[in-house]
C-alpha cells in the first residue's frame, strides 16, 4: 500500500489548489480523478467556464457551431494546464481511476480492470456535486432529455428547447439558448423566478426574459415526459402538453457522495448526502478533510477556493481562519442583465428587526447605462441606521457581477456606507453610480 503525505479525491478547485501548494512544499500528494474529461474540476469543464465562455461567444455574435467550438478549445487549454499543474510536479501522483473508501484512511482505487490501495496521511474528499434529478415519470427514460452538463455536448442546435427549472443554472441556459434563436420555455411549480429576491427584480427579470423570447410555465405541476410518434419530447403538466425538440432538467445539484464507501467508515453524512464538517471542514475522522460543493455549502468554485485556504493554514499549524472568517459570499447569476446580490435585503432585515433603511437606483438613471443603450435594471442596497454598515445589495444591471465585488469588500471590512458617497470613481462607468446609491 502506498502511503501519501496528501490524498485528494476530485480533482477540484479545493483539492487540486490544496495537492499543489502541498507539493511546493515537498510533501507526497496523490489526486484521484474519475475522468479524464474532468482534470480541473466542474468550474473549468462542465460548470462556470464553459457557461460563460459560451454567453460571451454568443453575445459577440457567433453561431451555434463557433459557440461550443469556442467551449471546447477554452475547456480542453485549461482541462491541460490543470493536469500539468500536478502531473509534472516531482512530488505528486495523478491517477485517473475510480475510488472509494474501505476504511477511515485506506483507498481503493479502479482502473482498467486494476485495483490497488491508497493511504494518506490526510484526505481531503473534493468530489463535488451532481445533478438532482426529480421522481418524474418518464424523465430518465425519454430520448433527448438532458442535464446540464450534457445540453454542452450538443451537436445539433434545438429550435425548441424546454427547461424544467428556474433556477440559477436554467435561467442560464435559458438565456443562452434564446440568444441563439431557440424557442425557450422554462417549467417552474413557484410563481415566479428568483424566488428569493425581491419582487421588483423577480418581475423585472421575467419581463427582460421575455422580451428576448423566452416563455414561461409558472405555478405549473409537471406530471410525466414521453416521447410522441414524431420523435419530439413532451412534457405533460396541469396545465396542458408541450412539444420540444430538446428537454433540459435543471432541478439542482447535490453532494456527489453515493459512491465513495463512506459507509465503510465513521465519516458523518447529511440526510442529503453532504459531508458533515465543521468549522475547519474537517469530518468527523480525524486529518479527512471535504471541501467544496461535497460539504453541502454554497456551490460556488469560490467557496472551494476559501476552503482551500481554510484547510490549508490549518495543516500549517494556523487555526486563525476558518469558516467563522465568511461572513459575506457574494453570488451572481449571468442572465442578461446579469443578477448580483450580497447579504440582507429589504425583507429580510425588516424580519430581522434592524434599524434599517434601504435606498434603490434604476439603471435608466445612470449616464454609462445610456451610453452601453442598455437601460434595464435596478440597484438596491440596505444600511444599518445606527452603524451605518451595509447589510446587503441587490445589483442588477451591467456589470453586476463586478460590481457586487467592491460592495462586499466594503462589507467584509466595516466601511460605513457613507464612505461611497464621496468615494471618487472614474467616468463614466456603472461602479460610479455608487455615489448615488448610497446618497440617503
């Protein structure tokens, strides 16, 4: 059996960065990947890079076939450096197989028909997460109907695509695809989209979508998917049949724990599969650590990215950051305009019983928004009245998603909002309507 300073299972933004910065260390490290598909992680090859590489591609008017011919070079350039990264270390082992647990600290890893052990000193479990998959009838077993992982692989462009899910990843696509000229329709049961947001931006965003095509099923119960004598995939709902070329399910992700063995062990798991961890993310095994989206924490590749950094110091002897040092995660979801949002907003800190106020800016007001001709959006922000701290933002508009950076960052380190009132931003761009914003 051989015996490593460092296993990482999942070749993820946390483990593949933590298996790096060990290695310049001189320690041993081992990665373990499944596929070889996914040297990088899901961010790189099947998650936030590809997506967006294939938005902007669009948005600069390329075709169906340039766009995943644009996915793919980018995927495939960073799908190398990622393997080289680890590969040509003197230090470290990548092994492209399958593994799963056989007891606390022992591996047993498959690939092409060979088996063998793996031990480590300390294990960091970095699978990541997988598509849900709803109990519809029909779903799994219809032709043409994909996750989104697989909508990346398409070779034929769909005139008419069906989502089921408005969340975050179907909106996405959703907005994608309708840039392309696809017929969108999105299924949701709730009555409206970003349900978690305010209902001024919910309605804001339908009617955005809306105007470049896409339809929507709202409040709508989806009872079965089939396929009919024209080869054409239906969903049947409450409210009537609708035929697709191409059906998407977009229903979240889930810790991809099924098959690790950790039955075979005393690592702790959630009823929904995740990790149990705790404030360093280690489980309830002594030096196994899980990072990423495979500890049931917000999934985002940052988020992996700052368990890196927690897990890291800890192994150095420094137990001064851990997850208690996250107070704000930004997030935003790259629909046209894209949404971004941090912290509290209205409804929230009035449940809360904060001393609040909160002040909103349309981006119709704003100079660069007229210069860009794209006038659509809001700006929103809530203060403590008494501290004068920013509690939350809601941005939505260009440059969201930048945007919502400078805000946290105010956040993270106690700047009264008044601080941007007088804050001097170069023009004309949409950071300087911070001004404004919170100008109350």
């Amino acid at each position: 059996m051989k015996e490593y300073d460092l296993l990482v299972i999942g070749f993820g933004k946390g483990g593949k960065t933590l298996a790096s910065k060990m290695a310049t260390q001189g320690k041993f490290v081992a990665m373990i990947e499944q596929d070889a598909k996914m040297y990088g992680g899901t961010c790189i090859n099947i998650g936030c890079i590809p997506t967006k590489t294939m938005l902007h591609s669009v948005e600069t008017g390329h075709d169906f076939n340039d766009v995943m011919s644009e996915k793919d070079a980018v995927t495939s350039r960073l799908r190398q450096k990622n393997y080289a990264m680890l590969a040509n270390a003197p230090t470290a082992d990548v092994y492209t197989a399958k593994a799963h647990f056989v007891s606390d600290k022992v591996i047993e890893i498959n690939s092409n028909g060979e088996t063998r052990q793996l031990t480590g000193k300390v294990i960091v479990i970095n699978t990541g997460a997988v598509s849900n998959v709803l109990p519809i009838p029909g779903l799994l077993e219809s032709k043409n109907v994909f996750d989104s992982t697989q909508m990346q692989t398409l070779t034929v462009q769909p005139k008419t695509l069906g989502i089921i899910g408005g969340g975050n990843i179907g909106l996405e696509f959703a907005n994608l695809y309708s840039q392309l000229g696809t017929k969108v329709t999105i299924f949701d049961p709730q009555n409206r989209i970003f349900s978690r947001e305010e209902e001024i931006i919910s309605q804001m965003a339908q009617e955005y979508m809306e105007e470049a095509g896409v339809s929507f099923e709202l409040s709508s119960t989806i009872t079965k998917v089939k396929n009919n004598d024209n080869d054409k995939t239906v969903i049947v709902t409450d409210k009537g049949e609708f035929e697709f070329d191409v059906v998407m399910y977009a229903t979240g992700r889930k810790p991809n724990t099924a098959d690790l063995g950790l039955e075979n062990t005393a690592i702790e798991v959630s009823e929904r599969g995740a990790i149990i961890v705790d404030d360093y993310r280690q489980t309830t095994v002594t030096d196994v650590f899980a990072v990423g989206d495979v500890n049931g924490g917000p999934q985002f590749t940052y988020i992996s990215l700052d368990d890196f950094r927690i897990v890291f110091d800890y192994l150095n002897g420094d137990k001064n950051y851990s997850l208690l040092n996250r107070p704000n995660v930004p997030n935003t979801t790259f629909t046209n305009p894209p949404l971004a949002h941090v912290g509290l907003d209205e409804k929230m800190a009035k449940e809360k019983g904060l001393p609040y106020k909160a002040n909103s800016l349309l981006v119709a007001q704003m100079p660069r928004a007229h210069i860009n001709s794209d006038l659509r959006g809001l700006f929103k922000v809530v203060v403590h009245k008494e501290t004068k701290e920013i509690l939350g933002a809601t941005i939505f508009g260009a440059e969201a998603h930048e945007i919502i950076n400078l805000i946290t960052m105010a956040m993270d380190n106690h700047i009264p909002y008044t601080y941007f009132q007088k804050q001097i931003f170069t023009h004309p761009t949409m950071a300087e309507n911070l001004n404004d914003l919170f100008n109350f």
